[in-house]
C-alpha cells in the first residue's frame, strides 16, 4: 500500500518538477522573503529586537498569503486535470484505493509546499544572518514558523483537493480556488473587523470574535505565529496574541491542526463519491 | 474458476431519463473473448464501465471473479484499455508504465519489458506529450500487459492503430485469452473482428439483441448468401436470364439465395457447364448479421432483394 503511495507521488514530483511548479512556488518564495526582510532590516534596528525574530515576523505575514495560493494552485488541478485528461478512468481501475491516489498526491504537493518554503526562509534568514545581529532564539521562531507555514500548505492544499473532486473541470476549480483564496485571506479578516466596528465592544467582540478569529484557519496561523515570539511587534492582522483575546494559548495551535485533518477527510469522502 | 469470469446479469443503467442499459444479461468465461457491438450510443461503454465498477447500475447485479466490480479484489484483476487512451505529457513512456506496474504490484523492469513488446522501446525515455496518437495507443498497451490480467476490456482499441499495430494488438488479446483472460472488447471495426473473437454480443438501445457464436448468429438470421458466378463461354446477360441473378459488370454474375435454396441453386449453376468459369460462395459476413440484429437492411446490393427483417 504504501509502495503504491509512493508511486504516485513519485509520478506527481516528477510532473511538477517539469511544469515548473517547484521552481515558481521556490521563486516566489525567496524573492518575496529577501524584500521583507530587507525592508524590515530598518525599524528593527531601533526596537533593538533580534532581527531573525523581526524578520520572522515579516515571513509570517508573507505565509498568511503567499503559502495559501501556492497550496491552492498545486492541488486545484489534482482531480479536475485527470478528469479533462481522461487519465482518472484508467487509474480507478488500478489496484489503488481512493485513498492511496490521494494520498499520493497529497504528501507530493506537500512535499512541493515544504522544499518551496524551506527555501524561501532559508535563504532569507541566511541572508538576515549574514547581516548580524541575529541569535539562536531567532532560529527557534523561525523553525515553529516553518512548521505552522506546512501546516498551513496542508490545510490549502487538502481544500484545493475537495474543490478539484467537486467541479471536476479545471476552469472551474481554478476560480474556485481564487475564490477561496481570498476569502481566506482578505474578507474573512474584513468581515471580522466589520463585525467588531459594528459591535462597538459588546458581547461579539470580547465573547464570539476570539473563537471566529482562531477558527480561520489563516488567523489561527497568524496569532500562533506572532504570539509565540519573545517581543511584542506590531501584527500585521488582527490581533496581537491569543492571551490578548481571551482565548486559551493552545487554541490556535489546535485550529491550525484540525483544519488539514478536517479537509483531508472530507476530501477522501468526496473522492470517493465521484463517478469516473 | 468454475463459473464466469464476469457475469452480468439483468443489470439497467439510466442517466437521468435516458435509459443507457435495459435488463442486460451476459457471461463472459475465463479464457473467452467476446466482442460488444452496438451503434454509439446503444450502451456499450457504459456496461463497460459498470463491469470496471467505474459506474453504479440501478437494478440487476455484476461479479467479476465472483467479487463486486471496483473492488479490490477485482481491481487487481483488470486490464483495461480505454477508447481515447490518455496519460500524463510531462512524463516519458517508461515513467508512465512504470508508475502503472508499481501500482500493479510489478517491478519497473516489467514496465520496460511491455514497452518493447510494443515497439516502443526506442521512444520509451521520450515525453508522452511528443508521441503520435499510434504511439499514444500502444503505450495503452503496454499497460494492459502488466502483471496477469483476468479481466481484460477493451473499449474501442483499434481506433487509430495503424494495421501492423493492430496485427500486435490481436496477437496480445491471443495470448491474455491463452492465458485465461476473459475478454471483453467493444467495436466498430466489425471486419477486424469476424476471424477474432469467440462470441458476439450485440446490444441496440440498451438492450442485449445477440449474444452467440458468430456462426450461429449467421444461422440464426437467416441471412441471404450470395453467389458470385463468372462468366465462361456464355456471356454474363444471358446467365443472369438463365439463373435469374443480376448482372454485376461484364463477366459476373450475382444470385441470391437463402440458405435453405443453397445447394439447390449451386447444383443449378453447374448445370450450365463450360458456361461458367468459376463461382463464389458468399456467406453474410459479420457486418451483414449486426445490420440485421440491429434493425438496419442488410447490406446486400442487388435489385429486388428482400428486406433482410
């Protein structure tokens, strides 16, 4: 079973090697990380904070937004694209369950999501190292950043996955993922943010607003993020940290883990409605 | 194995309102190959889908060595060669097979040698996205190949396989029969077929209309024969006014008969003597039996010959 796994995902590293897909999602990355790192290079000097940890910060951010679409663009095409290519009939009637195809899939373009990001922060932080006044502790934050940025991968990737099994047409799944995209990412902090103006501090805002902001799977990475760091730095979302909103510290850590198993499962249960 | 290989029996399929299969029976035995023909449309992808559990049917039920279609343990019974084989552009032909034989359980060895035994073993390190469609269609199979296939079936294969590919297609069906396969193969190319296959299943409308040996078909419709007689010292118009045939060009001569009329009317042609040069005997081939089970005039040319049904 598991050699069958990792058949397929050999196959689909191999294609995204050649469609380029490492290369822009490593790219996008890097080149994203080095900007904010160099523009967060300033003020950092002043704080007098240690700049792995000011630039881990920055990289945070970046993820929220950058991690997300990298994931929904890897895996929108994952069933939709067999589909218009006539490959999946052939495929199902392998001996391969459901299950090992998309799993198969799944750990590959995790597999993409994790070099793209390790590269992109290694570069940068190798970078900001370079420069000075960087410590170990640094290091720490920027290691829990990786995590929860894979994490994050998972959870966009397992939901790109669903998409793709439900509109099974490629077109379809790609505007879908946009979608998705940025409802995960800008509106569902916009509508939060109007939610709590409106509210004018009652109930919603110190009871219901935690708990909605740690549910989003891209807030729960951002407050697990940011407040995991030694020093208070200006957020770059909603929110400073979970203490500061009320909500117990692990909350976060538990949104962000039970998102990708959530999706993964419901994937697999679309999956395997789906009539080749 | 005692029992069919795949055993279809009464199974209905319809999408929405239109009705692809109606109360379909077949058995397929291990080491038979069976040829589905039917019009597009008349439903045989879709019984071919429902015995690859690629599909659900409504009412009736299908075994495949005793087990659901689509389950495991049918899974690793298949072969399957879709009607538009396709597969990945990005990788080569070996990657391709490879990636199939692992999930088969076989070793990437095997993936090569399939890919020489279909002549692709100059091309197999070559992308998928720069072969022909020929080269596309053997790459399909070369899949079909893998490990030991119970349950083969074939949608459509020769579509876009040049004659000497297809001569290498058949040879493969022979020897995946010959090694106790149950074949089931859908197709249009009815001459292809005639010298090829053990039974014949016809469905029309969804409905099975012919499931038999293709000599029993021809017994059973009743077909007319032809016989084609050639002209000797008499000339071809005044045999045809003496048998009662219709002239063809200027040296022969068609007659048609039942079969029942045969020998009769063969007895009658020699009669004639030095008149004739030589005869012909044509019995209906296997385009005129499906025309016949389908509803369709047979395709027999000639003036005043009767409807076929």
């Amino acid at each position: 079973m598991t050699g069958r796994i990792a058949a397929m995902a050999a196959a689909e590293l191999k294609i995204a090697l050649r469609n380029r897909w490492i290369l822009t999602a490593t790219f996008m990355m890097t080149v994203f990380g080095l900007v904010l790192a160099l523009a967060g290079s300033a003020p950092a000097g002043t704080v007098g904070a240690d700049r792995l940890t000011v630039t881990v910060a920055s990289l945070a951010t970046l993820s929220v937004y950058l991690v997300p679409l990298i994931a929904l663009l890897l895996s929108y095409d994952a069933i939709a694209g067999e589909v218009e290519r006539g490959t999946l009939p052939l495929l199902l009637t392998y001996p391969v369950s459901r299950r090992d195809i998309l799993a198969g899939k799944l750990v590959a373009q995790l597999a993409v999501v994790a070099l793209a990001v390790a590269i992109g922060f290694g570069i940068t932080a190798a970078a900001v190292w370079a420069a000075g006044g960087a410590s170990l502790g640094g290091l720490r934050d920027l290691t829990r950043l990786y995590a929860s940025a894979v994490l994050l991968g998972g959870t966009f990737l397992a939901a790109g996955f669903c998409l793709s099994a439900v509109t099974r047409q490629s077109a379809a799944a790609a505007s879908l993922a946009i979608a998705i995209w940025i409802v995960a990412v800008v509106l569902f902090d916009v509508a939060l943010l109007g939610a709590v103006v409106v509210d004018d501090g009652g109930l919603f805002t110190t009871h219901v607003f935690p708990w909605l902001l740690v549910a989003g799977p891209t807030d729960a990475f951002r407050l697990f993020n940011l407040s995991g760091l030694n020093v208070e730095l200006e957020a770059g979302g909603l929110g400073g940290s979970a203490a500061s909103l009320g909500v117990p510290g692990w909350a976060p850590l538990v949104s962000m883990a039970l998102w990708p198993c959530a999706l993964v499962v419901f994937a697999a249960f679309i999956f395997r409605r789906c009539e080749a | 194995m005692s029992g069919p290989a795949i055993a279809v029996s009464n199974v209905s399929k319809r999408y929405r309102k239109q009705i692809a299969l109606d109360g379909v029976s077949l058995d397929v035995a291990p080491g038979e190959r069976v040829a589905l023909l039917g019009h597009n449309g008349a439903g045989k992808t879709t019984l071919l889908k429902l015995v690859l559990g690629l599909t659900h049917c409504d009412a009736g039920s299908i075994a495949v060595l005793g087990a659901s279609p689509g389950s495991a343990a049918a899974r690793r019974a298949y072969a399957y060669l879709p009607e538009n084989v396709a597969f990945h552009k990005l990788l080569t032909g070996r990657e391709q097979i490879a990636m199939l034989a692992r999930l088969k359980g076989e070793s990437a060895q095997r993936a090569a040698e399939s890919l020489e035994r279909v002549g692709l073993g100059d091309a197999m390190d070559r992308r998928i996205g720069t072969y022909s469609k020929g080269m596309r269609q053997r790459l399909g199979l070369a899949q079909l190949i893998i490990g030991q296939p119970q349950i083969v079936i074939l949608d459509e294969p020769t579509s876009g396989l040049d004659p000497i590919s297809r001569e290498m297609f058949y040879s493969i069906v022979v020897e995946l029969a010959e090694a106790g396969a149950a074949v089931i193969h859908s197709s249009h190319a009815l001459t292809e077929l005639e010298a090829r296959t053990d039974r014949i299943a016809i469905l029309r409308n969804g409905q099975l209309v012919a499931d038999d040996r293709l000599a029993q078909l021809q017994i059973n419709a009743n077909l007319p024969i032809r016989l084609r007689v050639q002209a000797g010292l008499e000339s071809a118009d005044s045999i045809a006014e003496r048998l009662g045939g219709a002239r063809i060009n200027g040296q022969a001569v068609e007659l048609i008969c039942q079969p029942g009329e045969k020998i009769a009317r063969l007895a009658q042609v020699t009669s004639l003597g030095e008149s004739v040069r030589d005869i012909d005997v044509i019995p209906p081939s296997l385009e005129d039996v499906y025309r016949h089970y389908c509803g369709l005039d047979a395709s027999i040319d000639g003036a005043g010959m009767e409807k076929a049904s």
